[in-house]
C-alpha cells in the first residue's frame, strides 16, 4: 500500500480521499478548513499540520483544489519544494490548460512526473468511486497512477500530453453547457406550440434530437425522474460550476484562436442565470430563464 498526501478534501477531495483510505493506503491529508481535515481524519487518515506536512515522504500527491491560481500556489510554493523528488504528482482540480502546462512543465524541470486529471461525475461519482478521469502527462506516470485513480473511478482516459486532460473536460463541458441550452430552448418552444413534454421526449430521445442532456438529466420534470428539474433544481451539478468551465473554455478559445461562437454565448446566457441569483441552482434550471425571457 502507498502513502499518499492528499491536499483539498472538499466536496470532491474529501469522498475521494476517503475511497483510498477504504483501500488501504496511508493518506495524509491537509485543508485551509481544519474541520475537512478532522472529518477525513474520522475516517483513518492522518491529518496534516500543513501542506508541506502532507506531501513530506509520501510515494504520491493528489491535489483535489478550487482553480488555477490555488493549484499554480499550491505546486510552486510548497509541493515542489517539499516532496520527495520520486513522488508523483496528480492534480485532480479543474484549470486552466496554461496553468496546467505551466505547473506540469516547471515540475518536470524539477524531475518530478505529474499529471493533469480533471474528473467528471460530481460528488455522487467521488463518493461511489465511479468518476472519469480525463489524464494528461508522460504515459509513464499515467501508468504509474492508474492503481490511484482506479479506486477513485471507473473510468480513465489518458489524453496525451500535459494539459490534455484540462483541454478534454472545458470541450466536454461545452459541449454539455450548449447542449443543455438547446434542449431547454426545444422544451419551451413545444410548450408554447401546445405540445406535450412527455411526448416531444419520446420522439426526440429516439429521433436525432436525442442526447445526455435530454435522456439522462431532462430540464423539466416527468420524463426523466432522476433529473435536477424533478427536485426543485437541486443541483447536481451547479450553475457556478458550468459557468466557471465555460470561462475556462472562452479563455482558451480566445489564446488559440478557436472560433467558439456558441460556447462564449452558453456563457453569457449562463452569467446571466447565475447573476439572478441562480448560481447554486442547478444548471438544468436554466430552462426557467428560457422560458421567461419572452412572454
Ligand atoms: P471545494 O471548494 O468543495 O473544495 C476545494 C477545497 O480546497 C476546499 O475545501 C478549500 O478549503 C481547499 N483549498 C483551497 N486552497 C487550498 C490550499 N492552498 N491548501 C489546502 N486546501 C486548499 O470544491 P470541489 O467542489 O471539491 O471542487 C474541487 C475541484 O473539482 C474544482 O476545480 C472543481 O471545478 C472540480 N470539480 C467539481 C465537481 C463538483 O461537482 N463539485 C465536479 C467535477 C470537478
């Protein structure tokens, strides 16, 4: 079993830090709040003072931390200056691919392999152990990190290289954020055009309408019971987070040059929910502002 330092035991650090913890490695784990770190330390892993503390003599770091900035901080002031210089390193938070590429390349300046692996399947998935990791880096460390990260999900892809995995979750993510607007916008039409919502599913979950955002997460209630739009919006997965992977996406749109017409608009249309006071509804409710925005 290895010993694993474990910094950001949030919504999703702390189910994840847990799942190793439940498959038998040593995990140190370190949080700005000490009261994440006591409630992981509940649970038989060891709390660390700092985060210096967390990464000194352990055989792997994970990073689970809110965006770019915390990470670039977290790896360049202290992961890199403490941890053994064979420990692999994997940041599992959502950034930006600059930032990735930034951080992965100074660590491999300093010979340390690390690996970007931004997950899908929000804190149900952490929880279960049932997450995607989209993994960028060396094939080697991806090898080296798969016994991780299998217990902490079912699926792995590795990417390619450094930042790829960044680069797979915002055009995932995008594509989801469209997505969701598309299906919304079709449901309030059929609305107005006195068709039934049951009845448009049952055509377009066959016919060429159909995808996730309409046959596994439906933005209004019936079709699909499990669905946010069934419980009052609940998230999920919330609109400050698919507005947050939208920026991301515009942001490297716009270094690369990439026309992405549709996707700087989802993020418009999503500020805007979030600025109605939606941020933490789920991103499914989007539909109520659809719906209102012409009467
Ligand atoms: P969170 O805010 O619950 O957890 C982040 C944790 O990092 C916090 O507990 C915070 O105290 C800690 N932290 C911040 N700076 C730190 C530092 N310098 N040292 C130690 N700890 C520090 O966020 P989350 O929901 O767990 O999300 C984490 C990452 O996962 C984000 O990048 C997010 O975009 C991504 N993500 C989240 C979800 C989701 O459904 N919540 C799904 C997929 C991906």
């Amino acid at each position: 079993m290895a010993k694993i330092g474990f910094i950001g035991v949030g919504h999703m650090g702390g189910p994840m830090a847990s799942n190793l913890v439940c498959a038998g490695h040593d995990v140190k784990v370190f949080d700005l709040s000490p009261a994440l770190v006591r409630a992981i330390a509940d649970k038989g892993a060891i709390p660390a003072v700092d985060s210096a503390d967390a990464v000194k003599d352990v055989d792997v770091v994970i990073t689970m931390l809110p965006a770019g900035p915390h990470v670039r901080n977290v790896y360049l002031d202290t992961v890199l200056k403490h941890a053994g210089d064979s420990t692999l390193l994997i940041d599992c938070s959502t950034i930006d691919v600059a930032t990735a590429r930034d951080v992965e390349a100074e660590a491999g300046k300093q010979g340390f392999l690390m690996l970007d692996a931004p997950v899908s399947g929000g804190v149900a998935g952490a929880e279960a152990g049932t997450l995607t990791f989209m993994v960028g880096g060396e094939p080697a460390a991806f090898e080296r990190a798969k016994p991780y990260l299998e217990v902490m999900g079912k699926t792995l892809v590795h990417c390619g290289g450094a930042g790829t995995g960044q680069a797979a979750k915002i055009c995932n993510n995008m594509m989801l954020g469209i997505q969701m607007i598309s299906v919304a916008e079709a449901f309030v039409l059929a609305e107005k055009l006195g068709l039934d919502h049951q009845k448009l599913f049952d055509v377009a979950s066959t016919a060429s309408g159909q995808c996730w955002s309409l046959t596994s997460y439906c933005p209004v209630p019936g079709p699909v019971p499990g669905s946010p739009a069934n419980r009052g919006y609940q998230p999920g997965f919330a609109t400050a987070m698919m507005l947050k992977d939208l920026r991301l996406s515009q942001e490297a749109s716009q270094k690369v040059g990439a026309e992405t017409e549709l996707g700087r608009h989802a993020a418009e249309l999503y500020r805007k929910f979030a600025e109605s006071g939606k941020e933490l509804t789920d991103f499914s409710g989007i539909i109520e502002m659809i719906r209102g925005g012409r009467k």
